[in-house]
C-alpha cells in the first residue's frame, strides 16, 4: 500500500515537474522574448516542438516503450477512421455555416492567402492537435495510468464504457485544461488577462480534455485523439475567418453530432474490438504454452 502511493507521488510529481518545466522555461521565456517580433507561426511552432522533444526524453530516456504510451499502431486502422469522423463532425458544419453566411452577405471573409491556410492547418494539425496529445495523452495520462491503474469502467451514462482511472481526470483538469491559464498569464511580461471570458473558455478545455482522455483509453493510442483534437482547433479557426460571431455557433453543432451520433457507437466499437484482441491474445498465449 505503501509502496503504491509512492509510486503515485511519484509520477505526479513528475509529470506535474515536466509541465512547470515547459511552462516556466519554454513557453513564457518565448512568449516574453519574440512574440511579437517572430513572423507567426514560428514563434508557436518553436514552442510545441519543444514540448516533443520533452515528450521524447520522458519516454525514450527512462527506456520506456513508445507503444505502451499512445505510438502504437495495433488499431491504428480503427482509430485513424473514428479519428476522421470526429474531425468531418466538426469541420463540416464550420464550414458550411461559414459558407452559407457569405452567400448571403452576413459575413465578410478576412483577408487570406494559400500560404496562410497551409501553414494554419499545417500548425493546427501537428504542432497542436498532435503535440499536445503525444504530451498529455501519450506521456502524461499513460504514466498517471501505470501509477493509479484503471479499475473504472463507466463514464457519466451506462453505455459510455472504458477501463480508465484517475490519471484520465488529472490530466485533463490539473496537467492540461487549468494550465492552458497560462496563455492570458505570463510573469515575465506582467501580463494578466484572465476574466470570466477566459475562465469559462479553460473550463471547456478542461471538458474537451476529459473527451479526448476517454478516446485515448478507448482505442489505446493517441491517433484518434490527435484527429480529434486537431479537428476541433481547426472548426474553431475557420468560425474566426468572418466577422460575424454566428460562426462559432457551428462549434455547438459539432459537439451535438459527435455526441448524439459518434461518441455512443465508437466506445461500444472499441469494447467489442479491444475484447476481440484480449481474446486473441490469451488464446495466442494459450497455444504457444
């Protein structure tokens, strides 16, 4: 009993050390040096490959295994095409209600180069859609995960089932969502931006979290949650692309699909896959004693 709060502590101490590290170190020092005078996207694309490279050391130097923490590719055929039907519920209603505004002369489109749509979907993708869930969902929530255990099984309804523990909330609230603060904080500026505004848009991260922590555990790798992520960052940038608020109310539609269509049907194809694959492997194991 000992010995397992320990080892506890211990990774709590470690992954909530790895991100001080990140914050105090990388991110703000940046932000506080050359944002600003650093064309975008190059000052954030520094920035998240930093956290990468912190992803990289935390699991290769230990000597750990990349596929124990979310690089597997075992269902990755599974989670790439979950992945692409979160990302389509999201991006599609953004852009047709976009789409739809501009047509009829509610919306005026803010200027835009190719060059500019590359580079954002180029960032929104891989510098924070999969940097950040490599970080949080590869290395932070599997390391809490081989501290805690999983001994849960149901999410808020009786459907949504998954084997998880606590290092699914932590990660989401305490590692991930509150210090996502950090952007409307910084002490090497005496920046402090924080209001109700940011408060409630930190809480829906922190929810977001908890969504993408549960597709994570589901299909035990980041690949869907990497989608995920990047499609809903990428639904948010093309609501900012008008001027007309309305756009963003296309976010909400996208959660009412993913929810009311997707999210039901996706855990209770991941229960069925991964207890098919359980039952190979005992049955593999089986046959070679």
């Amino acid at each position: 009993m000992i010995l397992s709060r320990l080892s506890q502590v211990k990774a709590l101490l470690e992954v909530s050390l790895l991100t001080l590290i990140y914050i105090a170190l990388v991110y703000w020092p940046l932000e506080a040096l050359v944002k600003g005078s650093w064309p975008w996207p190059w000052y954030g694309w520094f920035s998240k490959a930093a956290l990468m490279f912190i992803t990289l050391c935390a699991i290769l130097l230990p000597k750990r295994k990349l596929e124990t923490y979310g690089f597997s590719t075992r269902v990755a055929h599974f989670s790439l095409k979950w992945g692409l039907k979160f990302m389509i519920a999201f991006i599609l209603p953004s852009l047709i209600v976009l789409v739809v505004l501009l047509v009829m002369g509610q919306a005026r489109l803010r200027p835009l180069t190719f060059t500019d749509v590359v580079l954002s979907l180029v960032w929104y993708m891989v510098f924070v859609g999969f940097a950040e869930e490599a970080y949080f969902r590869g290395y932070v929530q599997s390391r809490l995960d081989e501290a805690f255990g999983k001994p849960y099984r149901r999410l808020l309804f009786n459907s949504w089932r998954v084997n998880y523990g606590l290092g699914l909330p932590i990660t989401a609230i305490f590692i991930f969502g509150l210090p996502h603060l950090a952007n409307w904080v910084n002490p090497f500026t005496s920046k402090c931006t924080l209001g109700l505004g940011t408060s409630l848009l930190v809480a829906l991260v922190c929810f977001a979290g908890l969504v993408l922590g549960a597709i994570r555990e589901a299909t035990g790798d980041i690949w869907a949650s990497t989608l995920f992520h990047g499609g809903v960052v990428i639904a948010y940038w093309i609501s900012s692309l008008s001027d007309n608020g309305l756009t963003m109310f296309s976010l909400g539609i996208g959660w009412a699909i993913f929810f009311t269509k997707l999210f039901d049907t996706f855990l209770r194809e991941a229960e069925h896959l991964n207890a098919r694959l359980t039952y190979t492997d005992s049955h593999g194991s089986g046959k070679r004693t």
